[in-house]
C-alpha cells in the first residue's frame, strides 16, 4: 500500500482508513498463516479458527482494495 502513494501523504481521510485496513488486514492475514505451520514441538493449532481468521483476512483485504479502487476512480473522473 505505501508504494501506491510513495512520496505523499494521501489528503483523503477515507483513501488513509482504506489504506489502513488493508495493511493491518495484510499484516493479520500473514500471522494467521505462520499459525497454520507451527513448530514441531507446538500444539497443532484450531485449524477451523486459523481458516475462519484467514477468510476475515482475505475478505477485509479486498474490502479495503474496493474501496480504494472506489475512491481513486471517482478523483480521477472529477
């Protein structure tokens, strides 16, 4: 998300709370992951919950692209 607005601070408080969601949803969707592979000795994680976090994840993610889509479509027509 930063290399989408490298050099500048987005002036839109929505395009700043989508780009928000979308790194937090990333950074999650990536922890959630690394719990589907637990080291040997660590108990074998909920895999229903793991797989249930990962879709919230994906879902947050393409909900925050949408919207950023969304917005960056209707500047760019003004």
């Amino acid at each position: 998300p930063a290399s989408v607005f490298p050099s500048q601070k987005p002036r839109s408080e929505l395009v700043r709370t989508s780009l928000r969601l979308l790194t937090s949803s990333a950074y999650r969707l990536q922890s959630e992951c690394r719990k589907a592979l637990p080291a040997e000795p660590s108990p074998a994680p909920d895999i229903q919950l793991v797989t249930q976090q990962v879709i919230q994840c994906a879902y947050d993610i393409a909900k925050a692209a949408k919207q950023l889509v969304t917005i960056t479509t209707k500047e760019n027509n003004n």
